[in-house]
C-alpha cells in the first residue's frame, strides 16, 4: 500500500518497498542504514502503513529460522536429542535476528497481568525494563513449548515440513497483531514509554490487505512443503484462537493494547500454531 507522503525525492511507485524496509528494520537486526536509511525515511505515517507488510517480514524472520533448523538437523547426529538441540539453536536464531522483539513483549505483558492489579497499575508496570517472577516464569515456558514443539514436529513429521511450519507459523502469527491493532484502541502513553508498536492503529483496508499478503505467503509455503490438509487446518485454527483469546484478555484488563501487548499476541499465536501442527500431525 502506498502512503500519502512518498515525499518530491521519492516517487510513489517505491513508498511499498520503504514501507516494507521499515518494517524490516523495526523488528530485525537486518541493516537499513546509512543512504538506504536515508532513502527510506520516517514519518508516523510511514509506520502506520508499513504495519500491512508485517507477515512479509515474518516470512524473512521465518525462513531464517526455518533455515537454521534444517540446516543443525542436518548436521547433528541422528540421534533423539539433536531435535532438541536443533530446536534450541532454531530459537537462539531467532531471538538474535528480532532482537527478542517479540519475547519481551510476551514477558513484560505478564509481569503486567500475570497478577491482579488495577489497569494503571498495569499500565506502569508494562513501561518498567525490569522483569519480574511472572515474565520470567512466562518467557522460559514459552520458550521450553516452542523448542519441544519444534522438536516434536520435526521427529513426527522431518526436518523439512517442520522448518516450513515454522516459516508458516512466522507469517501467520505477525497477522495476530493487526487484528488486535483494527479492534481495539491504543492505551500507551503518547511519549515516555519504554517501547512503542509500530504503528497504533491500522484501518480495514489495510488488515485485508496484510491478510491477502499472508495467504499468499502461506499458499507458497504449502506449495513448497506439501502436507496433508488437517496440519495446516488444525495449525491456522488455533492460531487464530490464541489471538482471539488474547484480544479478549486486552480488551477486559486494558480495555486496549500497548506494544508489549502486541509482542504478546505474535508469541501466543505463534505458539498455537506449531501446536495445531503438531496435534493435525497425529491423524
């Protein structure tokens, strides 16, 4: 989608491919400095529409994780453990390509509602860069079903269908947060906070537009990595039931969402889907 301030110096016909670089250099360690950074630009109406290109970037974040995954199963001795320890060096990838983007939204949301505190409460505690019990305990669990689902996955299914499920499940879960983003209000403070989301609002025209994005990303990993109809089936269901979950949960403690809240919903339908993989992968 094209934004209305491509700016004199930068035709309109290139505002996608900024807005995409945007994208990629909010949540990845991926270079955009210097003159490309220049060319790019910035504005907040540049980050609003770059929020649609948000499962393309989850497609690069997925097949670099997809890829390490293949790649250590590959080489590691074909022995039970070397899918834990592919698994392990999948999510260590990762986290150093995002920077722990995503993670640390998923802790500090239940260091904010892990327990039961007033919504301002909540709010403060989401913009402390501390981690309490709840964070920690909620991050290490994430992390610990993620990499035994990654193990499980590829045991059940090999080392090829689960790195595409992961790129899949990359794509699929950085749609979650749109949909959060186009149904409820943003509640974060407009300055001082510890971190902003991209953008804090989308319009429907945009959601369907990273929606289409998605599909297509999907359909070609379908095409790539055939598997049988209940996986995929079973994996996009409860994806979308973690982030319907979710949602539910924002909207009755917040009555909205932060950027940390985000994180949170990408981590939990991210989670869902390899589960849905996983348990599709059993008939």
């Amino acid at each position: 989608m094209d934004a209305p301030d491509a700016g004199p110096h930068q035709p309109p016909r290139w505002a996608a491919l900024r807005h995409f670089l945007l994208a990629l250099q909010f949540f990845t360690r991926i270079p955009v400095t210097g003159r490309l950074a220049a060319w790019v630009g910035y504005s907040p109406a540049m980050l609003r529409a770059s929020a649609v290109w948000f499962p393309l970037v989850g497609a690069v974040v997925g097949a670099w994780a997809g890829g390490v995954l293949a790649l250590a199963l590959a080489l590691l001795p074909a022995q039970p453990a070397a899918a834990w320890v592919a698994a392990a060096l999948t999510l260590m990838a990762s986290a150093w390509l995002t920077g722990a983007f995503h993670e640390d939204g998923w802790a500090d949301t239940w260091d904010a509602l892990g327990g039961h505190v007033p919504r301002e409460r909540a709010l403060a505690i989401m913009k402390d860069s501390r981690i309490g019990s709840y964070g920690a305990l909620a991050l290490a669990l994430m992390a610990l079903l993620q990499a035994a689902l990654l193990a499980l996955l590829a045991q059940a299914l090999g080392a090829a269908a689960a790195a595409a499920l992961l790129a899949a499940g990359h794509v699929a879960s950085r749609l979650a947060p749109l949909v959060v983003m186009r149904t409820l209000p943003y509640v974060g403070e407009a300055d001082g906070r510890k971190a902003k989301p991209l953008a804090d609002a989308i319009d429907g025209r945009a959601l369907a537009w990273a929606g289409g994005q998605a599909a297509l990303l999907l359909a070609g990993v379908g095409w790539l990595a055939p598997l049988a109809a209940p996986v995929w089936g079973a994996a996009l269901t409860l994806a979308a039931l973690a982030t319907w979950r979710v949602r539910a949960w924002l909207a009755r403690r917040l009555q909205g969402f932060t950027g940390d809240a985000l994180g949170a919903t990408q981590q939990a339908a991210l989670a869902a889907f390899l589960l849905g993989a996983a348990l599709g992968a059993r008939g």
